[in-house]
C-alpha cells in the first residue's frame, strides 16, 4: 500500500478552484471527483451559473475516455485467448488487405502506430454518414507511415478494433464491453447512448466547429443537438461513451487495484501492466516541440515532462473537456467532467495538479 495520503484540508483547493472555473466562465459546469483504494474521498459538482441543474450523478460525454475502456474489454479477451493482439486485424477484415494496407495489428491500433491519418468526423455527420461509412472511409485512407514506426493520434482506427472484435466474437461491441468490463465493475452509467434512459442526466455539450473554441464560438443550440445526436450514432469505439464520474472512479479505482475492485478481477495484474507501461520511447513520439511530445501506453496515456505524476501513473483525457487520471504511486484516482468540446487542457491540468499539492 502507498504511504502517501491525501490531505482533505488542502484538498479544498482543488474545488474551490473549480468553482471558480465556473464563476469565471472558464467551463460551464465541472464534476470532480478523487478516489484512492479504499473508495471515493471527495465527488462534487459546480452546476452552471445559470441554475441548470447538473449534479454530480450527470452522464457525460466521455469522449476519447472511451479508449481506456475498450482496451480493457479488448485486453479481457486476448488474456483468455479469444483474441489477439498481434494478428493482422484483415485476419477478420479483409477489407483492410483489399485496400493494399500493409499487416495493421489492434496493438498498432491502440498505440496509435498504424500510420493511418483522421477521418474528417464533421464532414462525415454533414453527410448524414454512419458506422459503416466511417469504417469505409478509415479502410480508405492512405498510409503516410510503416506500422510501428511512427506515433500519430487518431481516433477512427479504434473502428478497425471494434470491426475485428465483433466479427471473431460474434458479439456487438456494447455488448462486450457490458459483458466484459462495465457490469463486472458496477459500471451502470456507462453506455454509448444516454438519450432513451438517461435523457434527465444528460449533460449538455457545448459545440463549436469541432476544431474551434466552443466558448466564442459556440453553434445554434438546435443545431449542436442535431450534431451531437449523429455523433451519439456512430457508437465510435474510440470516443462515443457518456458515463458518470461515480463509474469512471470505479473504473480508475480497479486499474489502481492492479486489476480488480470488491473482489471482482477484470483483468490479471501482469495485462495491467502491460497496458499501462509507455510504448512512445525511443524517439517514437518525439515531436519538434519535446513539450509536444506523444506519451502514449497501450490504449492509455502516460505522464509528460511538466506533470507532478509519479512514472507509474496513466490516465486518458477527452475531447469534450474530460480526464481520468491513476497514479498508482500516491494511491490516487481523479476525474473532472464538463462539457466543452475542445477545452484546452490548463483548466483541467490546473485542477490535478491542485490535487496533486494535497498528497502528503
């Protein structure tokens, strides 16, 4: 067990700090939440400043939070032989090798080396495209690199996965990962789309053009929701998943428990470990700017040079203003929610590193 602990008193800051996010109109909501072995120490939420009422039960869109996630059902199944992570995925998508595609793996995949580019999501949702046409358009795209030999952020690859898993299992991703993952950790808020059953819940997301800011440039409200609604359609394996922060801690909480939470183990300590230890070495995710540089794990990300984490910690962000964070080290699990499409990260690196100044 971690001889760290975290202090409540100087806690306080990190919340405090949060309201005053939302006072600032920084963000228009926040839900923070940390969390260490033992259970949840602090979970709250600063509603709007116009009195909607978000609280800390709201689902919320995860966004590429949803990768972490996916490994891990991805992971369950290769431990118990049902998959595997060095195959060629055209294996199961012969789509893939009709394209001229070299041999892509769901390691090269979830490390983000298939040297694939991005598929354009607003232009898809502008053309009314849905799953299947974002998995043409993934298996369409010209490879600017070897696979394995450069570290690219993508997000659509995450198709390719969830394609070759569903086609080796016979079973929809949802499924899976409700099977595999989300039930045995109790997470029952985690879902690709809350609008049937949680509609109430809902946080709202505040949406720009997807690469500007949403906080001078926020669209028609009407006009969002049609957006978002085509986004919640495409169930995309690598970002489509809302959940609340109570389930992320469970989840964060049994990543921290090598594994396993309340006696139920998902996945065996030494796949945590292989997941979690970085993969961007050895000039694989050097950018220009060394403060640009990629830190990537195996379907996680891994601390950068200006983080107080210990090397042991990991954690995933979202595009939608969103952050899991574990650090093994200092026996400590973070999450801070809102919903702002492409929040740059301060707010959110302000908040944990606030934690960060309470461990003792």
């Amino acid at each position: 067990m971690p001889a760290h602990r975290l202090d409540t008193v100087a806690l306080d800051r990190a919340f405090t700090l949060a309201a005053r996010q939302v006072e600032e109109g920084t963000v228009p909501f926040v839900i923070l939440g940390v969390a260490n072995a033992s259970g949840t120490i602090r979970l709250e939420a600063v509603p709007p400043r116009d009195g909607t009422p978000i609280g800390a039960a709201a689902v919320c869109l995860l966004a590429s939070i949803t990768k972490p996630i996916v490994t891990t059902a991805v992971m369950r199944l290769v431990q118990d032989g049902r998959f595997s992570l060095t195959a060629p995925l055209a294996t199961w998508l012969p789509e893939l090798a009709d394209a001229g595609h070299p041999p892509i793996t769901a390691w090269h995949v979830m490390t983000h080396t298939t040297g694939l580019g991005e598929v354009d999501i607003e232009q898809l949702l502008a053309q009314g495209g849905g799953r299947a046409e974002l998995l043409r358009r993934t298996i369409a795209l010209p490879q600017d690199a070897a696979p394995g030999s450069r570290f690219k952020y993508v997000t659509c690859t995450w198709e390719l996965v969830a394609e070759a898993v569903e086609r080796a299992t016979g079973t929809p991703l949802d499924r899976l990962l409700r099977d595999e993952v989300l039930d045995p950790l109790g997470m029952k808020d985690t879902l690709f789309d809350p609008r049937p059953d949680r509609a109430a819940r809902r946080a709202p997301v505040t949406v720009g053009g997807w690469d500007s800011d949403p906080l001078t440039e926020a669209l028609d409200p009407v006009l969002a929701e049609l957006l978002l609604g085509g986004y919640i359609g495409l169930r995309m394996a690598g970002g489509g998943l809302w959940s609340t922060a109570s389930d992320l801690l469970r989840f964060g909480r049994a990543m921290l428990g090598r594994g396993e939470l309340d006696g139920m183990r998902v996945l065996a300590p030494a796949f945590v470990d292989l997941v979690t230890r970085e993969v961007t070495t050895d000039g694989l995710g050097v950018a220009e700017d060394r403060l640009a540089d990629g830190h990537y794990a195996t379907g996680w990300g891994k601390r950068g040079p200006t983080s107080p984490a210990s090397a042991s910690s990991f954690g995933h962000g979202g595009k939608s203003g969103t952050l899991l964070w574990v650090d093994p080290e200092h026996d400590l699990v973070f999450v801070y929610l809102t919903g702002v499409w492409g929040l740059p990260d301060p707010p959110i690196d302000a908040a944990l590193n606030a934690v960060y100044a309470a461990v003792r």
